[in-house]
C-alpha cells in the first residue's frame, strides 16, 4: 500500500488521456494553448503499464480525464483494457459529454462504472460563450444516453466564475429535483498564466451556498461533516438528488485526498494546487525496470504535499488545469 509523510493511504489515481479538447472553456485554455506533442504522451500500452503498477501499490480507483479523455482514439477499447487489470475496483470518467450520445453504452460495455459531467449553465447562449462551442444540445443528449446506459449515480460538476455564470447556480441546482443527479459547485481554482483573472473571479462555495438557499430556500445537510470525494453534501427538501459544494480554494480537504494523478506526458502530479511532480514516462521509456518505477512512485508519493499557498500567493504555476488532468 501507498502512504505519504501524513499517514493518507494514496489509493486513488486519475490518468489525463489527453490534454487536447473538443472545447474551449475560458476559465480552462487560454488563447493560444499549446498542446503536448503525441509522441511525448502516454501510449495505450504506457497508460496500461501504470495502471498495473499503481494496483499492484495497493491503488483501486481510477479515474480518466484530460483535456477530454473521450477524444482519444481508442478510447473504449483502453477502457476495456483498464477495467480487465487486476486490482481495477473503481473505474469513472471526468467528461464533458459532447462525444457521450454515441459513446456511453460502448463504455459501459467496455467497463467503465460512472461519470462526472462538466456542465456550467443551461442556458445556449452562456454555454456557448463559455465553452466557445455552441455544443449544449449534444452534451445533454450525452447525459441521457449515460444514464441510460447505467454510468449512474450522474455526478454534474460546475465551476462557478463570478460575471460568467454565477447567476445560473439555482437553476442548476434545481435540476435535483426532477433528476437523481448530484449537481456539484466548484470553487474556480488559479493555475499558470490565466491566475490573476481567475483568483478575482473565485466565487466561495460559502457565497454559492448562500445564493441557491436565497432562491430556493434552506438546503438540508447529507451526512453533515462527511465529505463525498471532496464534496460537502446537501439536498433539497423535495430532491431527488443531491447539491455539492467543493470547496478547493477556501476550505481545502487535504485531510481527506487519497488522490495522485498522471499527467498526458506521463508525471506523477503530486497535489492539483501544487507543483510538484516525478517524471514516470522518461525512466520507464529508458529501461527502468519494475522495481526502481515502483520505488520512484512510493518516494513520490511519500513526499505528497499538505495545502495549497494559495493565501500566500503562491499559484501553481507551471500547468493549466486541461495538461494536469482535473
Ligand atoms: N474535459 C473534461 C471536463 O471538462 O469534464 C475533463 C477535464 S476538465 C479539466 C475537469 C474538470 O476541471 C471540469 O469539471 C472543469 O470544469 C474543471 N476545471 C477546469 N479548469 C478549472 C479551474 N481553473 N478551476 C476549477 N475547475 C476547473
Ligand atoms: Fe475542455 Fe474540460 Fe477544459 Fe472545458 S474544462 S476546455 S471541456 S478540458
């Protein structure tokens, strides 16, 4: 098993499959991004080498993200293979949908178990501002077709970012009561060189909190003081589902993270908000052999970070959000 210097069992590994996207969110790839070459990036069999190796550490929740993990050619035939490695119990994706109409029941059937959708307005026209996509028909049509091939319990996550979609927070939320969906609300977090924009439009998930109870009254606490993933949950009297509040930014879980992830060139990123990171790719493309990969993992876990330095100043600075793997 894998421990760091706190006592965290690190159990939980999110794998970018790509660090391109079918879209453009404002709050995630400036103008002018520059993309990861291909042959830099984890190959199939490069992605499955880890998977292996992070099991065989004791990992058994894997979840693939990007960039837009969907995009990846192949990619429900290395679901496949990802679900079929041993010691593989949790196999979720982070996506944003727009491909899901057509590919939810081969994933299903490939393996995969859920999905968490971005989905920060239901409104086209602030969609389309948003994701510079005009793309909102198809992802909802991607939803439906995830909830029908069973990638359920349907986890929504919205980023909220002051002047852009704060004021959609209610309706999103109100999708609970019709939907069993959680519908998550996530502080925007600052990262390279889109920081300084970002950390003016942080809304606090106190104040998001705070805006759905003022239209929508009172929220009632699930579990109060337990945390789903990092989630704080909530539901309205009638829900159907459930309202999350992520609250990265001012009230970070850290206590709680069981998480590493691998980043599309192949490093281990040791804390989202940090930046440290071990380069895995370069040693296991050079003849490393199993053994000295499996030491470099567990030395770099060992060293996992505690807390942002947000409040300091201190932004991560040398990836944005898409080339980490959020
Ligand atoms: N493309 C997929 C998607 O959008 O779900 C997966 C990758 S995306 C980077 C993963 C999540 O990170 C999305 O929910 C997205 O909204 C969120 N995200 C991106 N940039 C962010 C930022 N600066 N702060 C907080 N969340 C961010
Ligand atoms: Fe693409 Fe997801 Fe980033 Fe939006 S948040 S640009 S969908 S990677």
């Amino acid at each position: 098993m894998a421990f760091d210097r706190f006592g965290r069992q690190i159990n939980y590994l999110r794998i970018s499959l790509t660090d391109h996207c079918n879209l453009r969110c404002r709050y995630c790839m400036p103008e002018g991004i520059s993309f990861t070459p291909n042959r830099d990036c984890l190959q199939d069999d490069e992605v499955l080498y880890f998977v292996g190796l992070f099991a065989r550490l004791g990992f058994s929740k894997f979840r693939l993200t990007g960039g837009e993990p969907t995009i990846r050619p192949g990619v429900v035939e290395l679901v496949r293979r990802i679900a079929a490695t041993p010691g593989v119990r949790k196999l979720t994706m982070t996506s944003n949908g727009l491909l899901f109409a057509g590919l939810a029941e081969p994933l299903a059937q490939a393996g995969l178990q859920r999905v968490n959708f971005s989905l920060d307005t239901l409104d086209m026209e602030k969609y389309r501002q948003l994701t510079q996509r005009d793309a909102l028909p198809q992802v909802l049509a991607g939803i439906h077709a995830a909830e029908v091939a069973g990638l359920t319990p349907i986890k929504l996550n919205v980023v909220v970012v002051r002047d852009l979609n704060e004021d959609d927070v209610s309706e999103l939320a109100q999708l609970t009561l019709r939907h069993p969906w959680q519908v998550r609300f996530i502080e925007l977090m600052p990262f390279g060189q889109t920081a300084d924009f970002q950390l003016d439009q942080v809304v606090s998930a106190a104040e998001i909190q705070a805006r759905v109870e003022a239209r929508l009254g009172r929220l009632e606490a699930v579990q109060p003081g337990k945390l789903d993933g990092e989630a704080r949950l909530f539901r309205l009297p009638d829900g159907l589902g459930e309202i999350g509040f992520i609250s990265s930014v001012t009230q970070p879980f850290c206590w709680d993270c069981n998480r590493v992830r691998l980043t599309a060139d192949g490093r281990l990123r040791l804390c989202l908000l940090r930046e440290d990171e071990v380069d895995l790719l370069t040693p296991l493309r050079t003849g490393a052999t199993p053994e000295e990969l499996r030491s470099l993992a567990l030395e770099a876990i060992w060293r996992k970070p505690w807390g942002n330095r947000l409040a300091e100043g201190s932004v991560p600075a040398n990836r944005l959000m898409s080339q980490i793997g959020g």
